[in-house]
C-alpha cells in the first residue's frame, strides 16, 4: 500500500489515522459512559486520567487527518452511489469530524471550569467536583451521543456496502482487494501485473506523446509485449523519458501513452519526435502520431485532483477523440471543461483527463474507468445525450476508443531493472 491515496483505495497514511483515530474515539466513548455511570469516586477517577489524555489524542489525530484529507487523494465515489447518497456521505462524514471538535473543546471547558486537571493529573487531594453543574458538559453529553449514533450508521453503511451491494467498500481501508482489481481483465501475458502509478496532472514541464497502431486481436499479445521491450530498451536511457501506458484494445489496436520532461527550448515538436517513437521499432500501421499537453483533469467527486493511473485502481481507459480545426480547439477545450464533468454519475468512470494536442488539430479526453460494465450509461447524461452531445458543431469528427491497461512503465523501475543489470 501507498502512502498516498489512489482512486480506488486510501493510502497507508489515511488508513493508520482512520483506524486508530476509530479505536481510541470507541474507547474514548465507553470509558465516558463508564465513567457517567460509576459512582465510586476512586473509580471515575482512574477512569479519567485514561479518558482525558486519550480525549487530546483524538483531537491531535482528528486534525491530523482534516490537514491530510485536503492534500491527499481521496478515492471516487463508489460505482453506481446515487448522489444524493454522496451528498449525505460527505455530510456525515463533515459532521463527524464536527462533533470530535465540539467533544473537545467542551471537554476542556468542563476541565477548565471545574479544575479537575490538577486534582487528576497535579496531586491535589480534593474530592472530585459536581460536573453537571457546568454547562460545557451539556454539550459534551450531546455530542457524545449524537457521535454515537453517527458512528452506529457509519458502521451500518460500510457493511451494506461490503456484503449487500458486494462492491468491496472496506477494501478502501485495507481490508481485502477492491472491486477495480477483482474485475482487471487477465490474458496469456499476465498483462494486469502491476509495475507502477502515473500521475496524469495540467504540469506544464511534462509533455505528453500518444501513438495509436492498429493491430489485429490475434496480434495484441505479441504488441503489447514487443511494445513493451521496446520501450525499456528504447527509453532506458532518455533522461526525459518520465513514465508509459500501454494500452491494449477491447478488441483490437495498441496506444502507447508516455510522458517526457519538456526541454529547455519554448516550443515543443507536435509530431513525435524519432527518438520517442516507437513505428520503426514494432512495425506496425500506425492509425495516429501526437504530442499534447494536459489541459484538465477532473475526479468523479468533482475536484481538479491529479489522477493516478495504475493496473489495480484504474484497469480499463477510454480514449474519446475529437478532430478540430485550429481555431476550434480552444473553444472545445472551454465547452468541455464546462460540461464533460456531466458525465460523472456514470457507473465505472473514475477520472477524465483532456488533452491538447500541439498541432491544434486534436483534443483527446482520456477516461479512467473501473469497469465498462455500463458504459452506455453515459449516454443518458446531460450533455452526451443522442442529439445533445456538447461538442456537436465545434469538433468535425468524434471516435470512442476502449482499452484495457496493460502495463504502467515508469522510469523507477526501469532503474530498478538496471540496478539489477
């Protein structure tokens, strides 16, 4: 597991916040409702001095993980969730994080107020105060038990996920594999085999190059592993050369997608340049040859979050693309950015990513899918609707490409490969 998020699961640093912050707030809350319940003073306070410390250790982790969350990469919504179920999720989960804070601070208020911090903790022999006469503790009661509803329901909705809809929510938080790599296509090449992550992010200092063969189903195993000897071979030594996707058609075709440090000149080729093309190399008929840049990206919670490929959490990729004219191009970029975000919603579909190519003659969305298992779904969404598609009159032609990941390259493990060499 990584340390950070994935589109499909929590990274290892949100997962060892999320179930230690889960133990010490259940424990937290039973040593609370012992405590309340207990009438021997000698008792309560032994059950205080764990109660208080371990109240501030849950503050310290429940901040820890609100600073974490806005910088990581939360995983997308589960396939096929209705919104308004993402909508309460979110709220929830707001309103957990809410309630910790105001457990706290009243925590401390009553602590304050009634000076028990020096008779628990500074060897002051007094008896232990009457708490109820201290309004912080209303609110502390009130959300302790507002916090224990909210955690029965939490709980109650992770497991109907995990074993009525079956879509393997817990796998998020590392418990078992996720519904993404249960349905990875598998063939004779053992081609989902994972070897890395790309990060596809709008970096102006990364130039994207994409080549498009045609080869027949028979031939894809023997492409995509000539295609993938080639590039180790080929890149191994190109100081540029930044990560590959080999991407093997549903049914047929090979794309080859790599990313290269820009140079120190102020333009770039928009034709693939001979040292990172791979035609002469597999020798097969090319269908297209471009350079792009990466104009947006958007996640299926609707941040503008880079978007991590991987063999585990994204194994299938849709190609959608658009031939325009120069002049066109901008404005197709404008209209998609404004209304290909109407595609999430769409059972399977994770991420887009749209790209410019440098030539200006092409704008291509590269789709992070968990499965193509209800694809057709998309044309039910605003926007893409038959007769409705938002790029109608600004693109002259437009093509749907399906693939499966085959291989992620980066340059880590072709270092990797020569260390061992």
């Amino acid at each position: 597991m990584i340390l950070r998020g994935t589109p499909d699961r929590y990274g290892r640093v949100a997962v060892v916040l999320h179930w230690t912050s889960a133990i010490a707030i259940v424990a937290l809350l039973l040593l609370g409702i012992a405590a309340a319940n207990t009438t021997d003073p000698a008792v309560v306070t032994r059950l205080l001095r764990i109660h208080v410390p371990l109240g501030i250790l849950v503050l310290v982790l429940t901040a820890a993980r609100i600073v974490w969350r806005l910088a990581d990469v939360r995983p997308a919504p589960p396939v096929g969730q209705p919104q308004w179920q993402r909508v309460v999720a979110s709220f929830v989960h707001t309103l957990l994080y809410g309630l910790i804070v105001v457990l706290g601070a009243s925590g401390i208020g009553v602590m304050v107020l009634s000076g028990l911090g020096p008779i628990l903790f500074g060897g002051v022999d007094k008896p232990l105060p009457d708490f109820a006469i201290f309004r912080p503790l209303l609110a502390h009661e009130a959300a302790a038990f507002t916090l224990i509803f909210l955690l029965c329901a939490h709980v109650g909705a992770a497991l109907h996920h995990q074993f009525v809809r079956r879509d393997r929510l817990l796998a998020r938080m590392g418990f078992g594999q996720s519904a993404a790599h249960q349905e990875k296509p598998v063939n004779s090449l053992s081609l989902s085999q994972e070897e890395g992550v790309m990060i596809l992010s709008a970096d102006s200092t990364v130039l994207t190059t994409i080549e498009r063969f045609d080869v027949g189903p028979d031939g894809l195993d023997a492409a995509v592993q000539l295609a993938d000897q080639s590039i180790r071979t080929a890149w191994r030594n190109d100081p540029a050369f930044v990560s590959a996707l080999l991407l093997r058609g549903t049914t047929s075709g090979l794309a080859v997608y790599a990313q290269w440090r820009k140079g120190a000149s102020e333009t770039e080729p928009a034709t693939v340049s001979p040292e990172r093309t791979l035609l002469h190399r597999l020798h097969l008929p090319l269908v297209d040859s471009r350079s792009y840049e990466l104009a947006f990206t958007r996640q299926a919670s609707g941040m503008a979050d880079p978007t991590c490929i991987s063999c585990m959490s994204t194994p299938f990729i849709h190609f959608g693309v658009f031939a325009v004219t120069v002049e066109n191009q901008p404005l197709m970029i404008e209209l998609a950015e404004a209304k290909a975000p109407n595609s999430f919603g769409t059972p399977g579909l994770l991420a887009i990513d749209f790209h410019r190519s440098l030539d200006g003659r092409q704008v291509l969305n590269l789709g992070a899918w968990s499965t193509f298992q209800n694809f057709e779904a998309l044309h039910d969404r605003p926007s893409f609707r038959p007769g409705e598609q938002y790029f109608r009159g600004v693109a002259d032609m437009f093509k749907p490409e399906f693939y499966s990941l085959a291989r992620v390259i980066s340059e880590a493990s072709i270092w990797q490969e020569q260390a061992l060499d």
